[in-house]
C-alpha cells in the first residue's frame, strides 16, 4: 500500500485536529484541546478504479508554528497540505494566504487545499464568499465542519486523487 | 500506536547480546524503545516500550509512520558519517489513543551495519509544562471567543441605542402636543384680530401678522421633520428603471428661465433600483443646483457613469459655489446657507443625503468659490440585483 505525508496548517484554534479527528475516528469532540508539537495520524483509503489503496498519513500540527513550520524538519516530504481558517474568525483567514505562499515556495508543486471550516458556525450567505486573497492559488477551497463532518471526508479523497495524478 | 508499559519478551529475529544490552542500559535512562532496521528498511530487532507495534520482518515505515516519506533520506545516512534524522515532539494517535510525545532520532551504526530507530522522551519540556501549556491555550482561546462576543454585543448594543436615542428625539419633538399648540397659537391671533377690529395700531397688526407667519413657518418645519425622521423605514422594492428616461423625464418637469441650460452627459444605463428615492434625489439635486443660482442663463451639467454595481452620477453647475467651510453644515437640517435667499426651509440637501444613504448610496459635494464657481455634487447609487 503506498502512503503519503499530508500536513495540516492553520492558526490555533481554527480545526485541524477537530477535521482529523473527525477524518479518522468520525468523532467531535467538544472541549478544546490545543495540539503540541504534532500529532500524526493515519487514514486508509480503499483502493477504487485509478487509485490502488493508499494511506495519508496525516501531521496535525501546532497553530502556534505559524510560517516557521517551513523551516521545521516536519515539513519533509511532504505530499499535500490543507490550509485551515475559521469561518467565524476572519482573521484566520487572512493567514491562510501567508501560509500558503509558504507552503509554495518550501514545497513547488506539492497540492494545497483550503478548508473554510466552521461552516456550520456562520450563516448561509458567508458560505460562499472565497476570501480575495485565496483567489491567486487556483486551489480548492472547500468549507468545512468537523462538528458535522460537511465535506471532510470527500476533501481528503479529492487531496489523494490529486497526490496520485501528480505522482504519474 | 504502543501505549503499553511493559518490556517487550524476547522475539524471533537476529537480537545480538551486545546490543541489547545496550538498550536495556537505554532503558534504564528513559529511552523509551530501539529498532533496529536493515539496508532494505526492514526492522530486524527493536527493544523498550513503546515499540511493541513494530513488526520484525516488516518495512520499518509500515507502522512508524512520521518516517513515511523519510525513506530515501534513511537510506543516505549510510553515506553520511554521523548525521541523524531527528524527529521532535511528535504523538502516534490511533483509536486506542494518543502516544507520549517521543522524539524519534535514526542514524547509521557502522559496526552494527544496521540503521537504528531511538525513540526518547520528548526533552525540551515536561509533561508538566507541555500540559501546564496546553491548559495556558485552552484559557486564552476560551477568552478571545468571549471577547469576540462580549465586542458583537456591545456594537449590537451601541447600535440599539444610537436607534433607540434616534426614535426618542424625533418621538419627543414630533408630537401632537407640539403642533397642536402650534394651531391653537395661529386661532388666537385670528380671535384677536376678530376682537379688536379697528382699534389696533398699524404696527401691532403687523405683529400679529407675523406671528401667524412664524406659527405657520413652524407648523410646516414640524411637518418636515416628520417626513425626514421616516426616509427609510419604508422598504422599498427594486425595480427596472431606464435612467435615460428619467433624467430626461425630470428635467422636463423642472422650470426654470428661458436661458437657462441643462445638458445630460454619459451612459445613462437601465438599472434595477429603488426608483422613488433615486427620483427624489434626482429631482432635488436639480432642483438646488436652479433655485440656487445666481445667474439667469445659468448651466447644468448632469453626466453618469456605470461603475459595475453603483451608478456615479455628477449634478455640476456653474452657480455662485458653497464655500468650503458650509460644507458640512450644508446636509444638516434647516441650515439655510444664505439667509433669505431661495426659498424653503433648508431641508433640501438633508433630504437627499438621508434618501441616498438609506438606500446604501453615497453623496459627496465638490466646490470651493475662492478657486472657480460652481458645485458639483458627486452621487453614488447602488443597483440592485
């Protein structure tokens, strides 16, 4: 079975470890509990046409890393990552640019997927605002809720899909 | 991953005796556990706690998974005397629970001829001070989402009261007892002259003339301020307006003297908006822009632009200006900047910026008379979908 590193990055307190969990055991949990350093996961996808079965092995890491997390050895080898915000807190969002171009410019080419998440926090009509400075990367931005488990999953498939069409 | 406490039993595979005993000095000093992986980065002996879920036999990355990725990296440490691979804080969660945070460092031992796996306490801060520091986090994220709220609240609130202070000044000027007394006022004067018919001196019946004027005058600001206290309550409904139309259709309304000139510039595009307050506002900026003149054969410019979702629409006259420090006092209610001129009662302008900001729009004015004549007042209205 081939496996693939995927980081996830984002401010504190935005959802990485509340998606993974969600990802990986299908649960929420309510009380908040900041990741230190990193907690790494694995999810196992089955194998379906074009795709052999496959494990993302998944760095949930510290918010409190920010852009230094690219100068860290745990940034090695990396095969995608998905940029965290919260819906709720617009200030999130803004650094989900920075860490993107970051995230570029360490690893050229590597996939990124923004997850918009706490969708089900903000009303409808905020749903389907891309915020501006996402527009440049030309990369999914998908709005999430690892409350509700809304595109979690499917995120995660569509980042393997695009791991293996770049492998080829 | 590995959560048990005990020393693994011996297992099948090459364990050579120096280096378990090596590891069980490791032990002893709070390394957790050794791998001890071949060429092929395949394990081939491990020792401590927290290596039980390592296979002998299997592909070292198979189950210590912060090394998927890393193995080309593992493979070129044989050629590199003395480098290590060093992993810091990092925890194995699986659904039996989350690891200790371990550090996990790889090097090449040469007279072992085999790659080693060490995984150690993370070193750079206690359990005590990695939970001390999460519970730190936990507080101050919990105090920055009340503080978010707490800062929506009292904006919800300001706002409350700023529309609460709103309603109560118009509610206690604008009432009956306020005009009615007003009436009754202007009925005296009218019994007063019944009365006194032919017995008043000249300047008395003058007085009493002026006094009904000024009761009027007052009956009529009363009533203004009613209709300016109300823009914008009403919900008004979009619809499709040809601006062209309109502009074309107000002028026509508007009198003004034979050599008087108003030309109509630009793209005028049919828009969906609000269209009785765009009339409205139209129709009173044009209509200052005459009232106000000073010239018999005056000129007016009116153009308009399509900015994508607001209009930009300019007034522009050539009339005597608005100098620069009457500005402000120029959108207020019952200002009237030059006494005893057009007539009215200075509500005009105060109107019309209440129309345009009730309908989302901006209104800016453009004039200083020390540098040229003319106003120009600059209009942004918003189209609605």
């Amino acid at each position: 079975m081939i496996a693939r590193k995927i980081m996830m990055l984002g401010e504190i307190g935005v959802g990485k470890s509340s998606i993974v969990q969600r990802l990986v055991f299908d649960r929420f949990d309510f009380n908040y509990k900041p990741t230190i350093g990193v907690d790494v996961y694995r999810y196992d996808l089955p194998p379906r046409p074009g795709r052999e079965a496959m494990s993302l092995i998944v760095w949930d890491t510290d918010g409190n890393f920010g852009e230094a997390i690219f100068r860290h050895v745990y940034m090695r080898e990396a095969s995608a990552a998905f940029i965290v915000g919260d819906l709720s807190r617009r200030n999130t969002l803004d650094s989900m640019a920075k860490l993107g171009a970051g995230f570029r410019e360490a690893l050229p080419g590597r996939h990124i997927t923004f997850l918009l998440n706490k969708v089900d926090l903000v009303e409808a009509a905020l749903r389907m605002e891309v915020p501006e400075p996402l527009v440049p990367f030309a990369a999914p931005v998908v709005t999430t809720s690892a409350k509700t488990g809304e595109n979690v999953q499917q995120s995660f498939i569509d980042s393997a899909d695009a791991i293996i069409r770049r492998d080829q | 991953m590995p959560s048990s406490d005990e020393t693994n039993s011996p297992r099948p595979g090459p364990r050579p005796a120096p280096l378990l005993t090596a590891g069980m000095m490791l032990a002893e000093r709070g390394i957790y556990g050794m791998i001890w992986v071949d060429e092929t980065l395949t394990t081939v002996a491990r020792y401590g706690r927290l290596v039980d879920f390592v296979e002998v036999g299997e592909p070292l990355t198979r189950e210590l998974l912060p090394l998927v990725g890393l193995e080309d990296e593992i493979r070129a440490l044989k050629d590199s005397d003395g480098r290590v691979i060093e992993l810091p804080g990092i925890a194995i969660v699986d659904n039996k629970g989350e690891s200790p945070k371990i550090n996990i460092s790889v090097f090449w031992s040469k007279d072992e001829e085999s790659f080693l796996v060490v995984l150690t306490r993370y070193s750079s801060r206690s359990d005590l001070e990695v939970e001390l520091s999460r519970q730190i986090r936990a507080r101050l994220m919990a105090e920055a989402e009340v503080m978010q709220t707490s800062k929506e609240l009292a904006k919800t609130n300001a706002e409350l009261a700023r529309a609460n202070r709103d309603l109560e000044e118009f509610a206690s000027i604008i009432s009956h007892d306020l005009k009615a007394p007003m009436r009754h006022l202007r009925y005296i004067v009218d019994e007063i002259e019944t009365a006194t018919e032919g017995a008043l001196s000249g300047s008395a019946i003058s007085k009493l003339s002026e006094l009904r004027d000024q009761s009027r005058r007052m009956s009529g600001m009363l009533t203004s301020l009613l209709e300016y206290s109300s823009v914008g309550r009403k919900e008004e409904i979009a619809e499709e307006i040809d601006t062209h139309g309109l502009i074309h259709a107000i002028i026509g309304s508007m009198r003004r003297t034979p050599g008087f000139e108003i030309e109509i510039a630009g793209f005028w595009p049919t828009i969906s908006t609000v269209v009785a307050p765009l009339d409205l506002v139209l129709r009173n900026l044009v209509d200052n822009a005459i009232k106000h003149h000073d010239r018999a054969d005056g000129h007016i410019r009116i153009s308009c632009a399509d900015k994508g979702d607001t209009l930009l629409i300019s007034v522009e006259d050539d009339g005597p200006g608005i100098a620069k420090d009457q500005h402000a006092a120029a959108f207020l209610p019952f200002r009237r900047l030059k006494p005893g001129g057009a007539e009215g009662q200075g509500m005009g302008l105060a109107f019309v910026k209440r129309w345009v900001e009730a309908a989302g729009g901006r209104l800016d004015l453009e004039s200083d008379p020390s540098l040229r004549r003319g106003t120009t007042m600059r209009l942004q209205w918003p189209k609605m979908t």
